[in-house]
C-alpha cells in the first residue's frame, strides 16, 4: 500500500465518500448497479432516489403517495413497476391522470399494445386505423371497446350519485377485477390491484380524459354520476392528517409533474392555510421529471420553492430528491432496487377506512378553522377579514 493511501482523509471531504467504482460485473444485481455505478450527476441522484425511499419513506410504516403523470401505463409501466410496488405495500394512495388510468384497462381487459416505431407515417396510421403514443402502437378498436365497457360499467346502480375519484375508481377497479379473472389475467391492471388492495386512487382532473368523456357522455343519457372534487380535495388531506397525527412520515414520489403533483402536495397547504391546523408539510419528496424549474411552471417545482408555500417541511429539505430523467427509464431501476431491498409491508388499506379518515379531519377543523383569516405559526399581517378593503 502506498503512502499516499494511507493518509487520513482532509477534513472538508470527511462527509463526501471517495468517488471509485468498481467495474461492472457480468451478474451485477440493478439495485447493486445503483448502488456502486451511478454516483454523480443524474446517476447520483437516481441512487439518492432508491436510497431516500428504502431507507427514511418506507421505514416505521411511513405512508407514501404517488402521483402519475406521462403516459406510463401504455408503456407497460403499471404491469411491470406499479402493480409490485402497490402489492409489496410500498404505495398507499394515488394521484393520477385519467388517462394513465384509461389506458390501464387495456391490459386490464386483454387488449393487445404494440411496440413500434416513433417514425412512422401516421397519416398511414390513421387511414390503417392504428393509434400511435410515441412507439406505442395499437388498434382503433381498442379505444372503442374501452369506451363501451366503461359506459356499460356506469350505468349500473351503485354509480347513480355523487361520489369522490377515490370512491368511482375503486367500484371501476371491481369490474376490471372480476373481467381479469374471467379472462384468467393476473396483475394486469392498477385499477384492479388498488381494488384489491384497499389503494384510494384520485383524479385531480376527472374530466380531462377517456374516462370523464365517456362520463360526461353518459350524463346525456341521464346518469346520475357526478364526481365530487370537494370530498377528493379533503379526503387528500385527510390522509396526510391522518399519517401525521397518528406520528406516521407523509411522502410524495412523483412521476412527471403536472396537476397531479399539485393536487398531491397541495394536501399540506390545505391542512395549513386553509384548516387552520398546524402543521409543517410533508417529511420527504422524490421527483422524477424532465421539466426544468425556470420556466416557472408546477412540473419543475423544486422542493425548496415547495417549502415556502407550506407543501414540505423546511426540515427536512435536505432530504428531498429530484431525479431529471425519463420516468420510464427510472421507475424499473427504482422498483428493482426497493423491492430487493425492502421487505413487503401490512397493506394500509386506506380506502377502506376512507370515512373515518375524512371524519377526523373533518372534526379537527371545525374545532380549531375559521371564516376569516385563520392564524398560523408563519408572521402574518395582522388584518384580517378587511383585507382588500379600502380606508375612507
């Protein structure tokens, strides 16, 4: 050994480990390829991902929610990634896009995608009949037969009221179940599995997909089905209420960005600013987006803008973690490494315990909120309901 590699470490490197990999082995594990290759610049961070979410989201039952963004379902992304985090209790609620939903139903009825080409002529494609997402290649047909089985499912009795995302995904989830084992499938859909497992899923924008069009379709023909934005806005934050007042961490892992991320963080500011209950945001954030900051739009949020608005404890900034890459190239490797190193948790089973979950938050607000401007931990001006007002 050399002198020189026995010297002891400079103090203003004690905390930063030596940058030196060992070579790529021909039967290295993903999670091991994480751990000993990618150690600096989105590598680095992709790593930090892995190990901020096996190591202080998971531990002691932190509750953890996921927001979906991008059209990962019809990559294939629910099947392979999603349904064995949701099964290994690694997810216990949901945000998502209505079209990631959607176009789970696909596999969650056997219908056939394809792997294609991003350069293909789609003039050709529409007169072929064939729908192009990227590379993703599939028959009109698909889309028409989803439809109908939406609009079939719908009119049944148990969907003529109001009622939250939460509640019309899990009876929509129900159905594609109970199709999955006619069919003899087997984890094919997340919609299934989050029935399954007692996962509330939520659409911050019900409207804006296949599924709300086929909705507000079926409202035409009299169906009596609307979508309660309000119960979703505070069964939200009821959970987050829920994890926190129980002494549990609330996290976020956010996929893309989008509406989905704000309705997911803005659980916290709805806690704060609004109920008028102390709190000081969620305990961790891990993003993975390709959308940049300085454009100033949600999708490129950082966590530390997000502490100023309430949404994450200014604690435990230090903690957060934003991967920019591709979520289709992130979630396999983060998946991998989690379910190899974490063992599968208790099912949370939040859905089922939906009410009371709402009635305590409920509760707690009436209590200590207000009409006028609530009091908070934050300096604020001291006027209150006059504000806007103009002295004469």
């Amino acid at each position: 050994m050399s002198a020189s590699s026995k010297r002891p470490l400079s103090r203003k490197f004690a905390h930063y480990p030596r940058l030196n990999p060992l070579g790529v082995g021909r039967n290295i594990s993903a999670a091991d390829l994480v751990d000993q290759t990618m150690l600096a610049y989105n590598g680095g961070r992709l790593r930090e991902a892995c190990q901020l979410l096996t190591r202080k989201m998971l531990p002691e039952d932190g509750f953890v929610g996921l927001s979906l963004t991008g059209a990962l379902t019809p990559a294939g992304l629910g099947k392979s990634c999603l349904i064995p985090l949701m099964k290994a209790g690694f997810v216990d609620w949901i945000v998502s896009t209505g079209a990631n939903l959607y176009h789970d139903l696909h596999f969650g009825l056997d219908m056939h995608l394809h792997s294609g080409s991003p350069f293909m002529d789609d003039v050709e494609l529409h007169r072929e009949g064939v729908i192009r997402i990227y590379d993703v290649l599939f028959d009109y047909n698909v889309l028409l037969d989803t439809d109908a089985f939406v609009r079939e499912v719908i009119q049944g009795p148990e969907f003529q009221r109001p009622m939250g995302t939460d509640e019309f995904h899990h009876l929509l989830g129900k159905y594609v179940s109970e199709r999955g084992r006619r069919l003899g499938l087997k984890d094919s859909s997340v919609l299934a599995a989050a029935y399954e497992c007692g996962i509330p899923i939520f659409t911050s924008s019900p409207g804006d997909s296949s599924i709300g069009m086929n909705v507000a379709a079926m409202a035409l023909r009299d169906s009596r089905l609307m979508f309660d934005v309000n119960r979703d806005v505070n069964q939200t934050a009821g959970i987050v209420y829920h994890a926190k007042s129980t002494r549990h961490t609330s996290s976020v892992f956010i996929l893309g960005g989008g509406s989905p991320k704000n309705f997911m963080l803005q659980t916290e500011p709805q806690i704060q600013e609004v109920m008028g209950i102390r709190e000081k945001g969620h305990d961790y954030f891990l993003q993975c987006t390709d959308a940049r900051p300085d454009t100033g739009g949600l999708s490129g949020a950082t966590p530390a803008e997000a502490v100023s608005w309430g949404k994450v404890d200014p604690d435990k900034l230090p903690d957060s973690v934003v991967c920019y890459t591709d979520s289709t190239l992130a979630l396999p490797l983060i998946s991998a490494y989690v379910l190899s190193r974490v063992p599968p948790r208790p099912l949370k089973r939040l859905y089922d315990r939906r009410d009371a979950i709402l009635d305590a938050v409920k509760t707690r607000y009436l209590k200590t909120g207000t009409v006028t401007k609530v009091t908070t931990s934050r300096k604020i001006a001291k006027r209150g309901s006059s504000v806007g007002l103009k002295k004469r």
